[in-house]
C-alpha cells in the first residue's frame, strides 16, 4: 500500500506544471504496429493487471495520455493507440465513423489477449469510445468520456449550433489546400480557444503535434474524422434506445462542456458520475493533469 502511495505521488508529480513538449512514456513501455480492417494502428502499451485503453482526439495523438499512463501502469495494463489516420497509425481511404473505429480497437485488443477493458476517451476519442462501449457491450467494463459531445445523442442537436464548432463541417480538397503548409496555424486556434488558458499547451507540445499533422495525408484523415459525424449521429440515435448498463464517468472542463458532458451520457447510459475540472478548459490533460488523474482513478476501482 505504501509503495502505492508513494507511485501515485510520483506520477502526479510527472503530470504537473506543463513540459516543453510531451512527456515520454515510462522506458518499459513498447510501442507496436497492429493490423485492424483496412488500417494499421500504432499502439503503445505498459504496466500489468486489468487492461485500460486510453483513446486521444483531434489535435493531438496518443503522445497526450503519457502522464495518465505513468499512474495507471503502476496496476493495470494500459493500451494507446493512435486513432486510424491519425498520429503514426496509417491513413486509409475510409472507415472514419466512430462504429467501424470501435472495431480498429477490438482487433489491437484481441491482438493483445484482451478480453474485457476499461475504455477511456477524450474529444474524438470519446466518440470512439461510446461507440466501442454500445458495439461490444459485454467486453466493456467502464467507461470514461472527456470533454466533448457524442454525435447522435441529446442534446447533439443544440451544441452543433455553437458557431465555435464550424470546423465539424470543414474540409474536402480546397479546405486541405487552405490548410496546407499552415497546419500549425490551423490547430493553434483550437488550442487556443478551446483552453482556460492557452498557454498551458507549450510551445513544445505545439510543434511535435504540428510536425504530425503536416504528414502527407494527416489533414485529410483529420477532416474526413469530423465529415463523419453525420454518419456517427444516425447510428447512435438508435444505440440508445438500449442505455449502456456500465458505469460511466462523465469528466468536462469547467471553462469547457462542464457538466454538459454528464448531460449527455445520462441520455445513453444509466449510471453515470459527473465531474467538472476547475480551471480547464477542454485541454484536460495538458491544463488540469492532476486533478483529471485524481478523477479518474477515484473511478476506477481500488487495486488489490
């Protein structure tokens, strides 16, 4: 119990005032490519004990989940791919929608030996998560969402409407030819104004993420995320017609979704706990990391 203790004191302590780029995954983790239908995906994985699998979003890659994973690999098996088009995973023509995702992250798990998982997500990685948690109902333990709307599910319709999120309809081929060659400029609106305070996501973090989205092909598969979220919505409107039965965590920055995220999946699932980071905005692991951490371990249950 006290070398517990003392762990979780130590990977907080990793997971504060923000690095020049992102932090590195402790040196016993591998990295691996694993074949999924259609797409490879580049994996990261470390630790032992009940297998958790942590799902990044738009503007960053599986790279923003290293101080969770420090804490987390201390007693569970922690899985981080990057999400199919997105980071070093490979960029195939199609298979963006959240449905055919959730299937990428069952073949990395059955590739793996993994049966039933904790699925934790933030902003698109939230959406791949529900949609992995409503495919595969009974190889899901818990679920966690951070920060962002699920397509589909209420009250979708109303947020759509924030004129903030204009870029969920933005791209085809004269978009990527905006874009191109400006990519950095691009994503630093999003870190910008979707943070308390945009200075929390460091200048370093900034140029390795830009570095990954300049690749031939990243912008397109990044859009081709968002241009699916038609397709998102009509399968889940009717995925909720059954609740997911597992516990969720609903985790939204307080200067972000707040308590909307809770709002949400209470719409598609039937035991949900609701926590709003103070002082974040929806850049939870870079603005808040140990309050998000302290969040979601107090979820999880207690090691043996």
């Amino acid at each position: 119990m006290r070398s517990l203790a003392f762990g979780l004191l130590a990977a907080l302590a990793m997971a504060g005032p923000a690095a020049a780029q992102p932090r590195p995954f402790p040196p016993d983790f591998r990295t691996e490519e694993v074949p999924a239908e259609g797409a490879t995906l580049h994996l990261r994985v470390g630790g032992t004990g009940p297998a958790v699998v942590l799902l990044h979003g738009f503007g960053d890659t599986g790279d923003m989940w290293a101080p969770l994973a420090a804490d987390l690999a201390r007693d569970h098996r922690v899985v981080i791919p990057d999400l199919r088009g997105m980071g070093l995973s490979s960029r195939p023509a199609g298979g963006y929608d959240k449905w055919t995702q959730a299937g990428d992250i069952r073949a990395v798990l059955q590739h793996l030996g993994i049966g039933r998982a904790t699925v934790i997500g933030h902003d698109i990685g939230t959406m791949v998560a529900f949609a992995y948690a409503a495919r595969y109902r009974a190889d899901t333990e818990r679920l966690v969402v951070m920060d962002a709307p699920v397509p589909g599910i209420p009250p979708w319709n109303d947020i759509v409407r924030d004129p903030r999120l204009w870029h969920f309809d933005f791209g085809g081929p004269d978009m990527e030819r905006l874009v191109a060659g400006r990519e950095r400029i691009y994503l630093d609106r999003f870190w910008n104004e979707f943070a308390a305070d945009p200075a929390r996501f460091d200048e370093g973090s900034r140029q390795h993420y830009a570095a990954l989205y300049a690749r031939p092909g990243a912008m397109h598969a990044a859009f081709a995320q968002f241009l699916a979220f038609r397709q998102d919505a009509e399968r889940n409107a009717g995925v909720i017609a059954e609740k997911l039965a597992i516990p969720v965590l609903a985790i939204g920055g307080a200067r972000s979704f707040g308590a909307t995220e809770a709002v949400v999946m209470r719409n598609a699932a039937a035991e949900v706990t609701q926590v709003v980071i103070p002082d974040a905005g929806h850049w939870l692991m870079e603005e808040q990391p140990v309050a998000t951490i302290a969040a979601i371990r107090a979820f999880l249950p207690a090691s043996p």
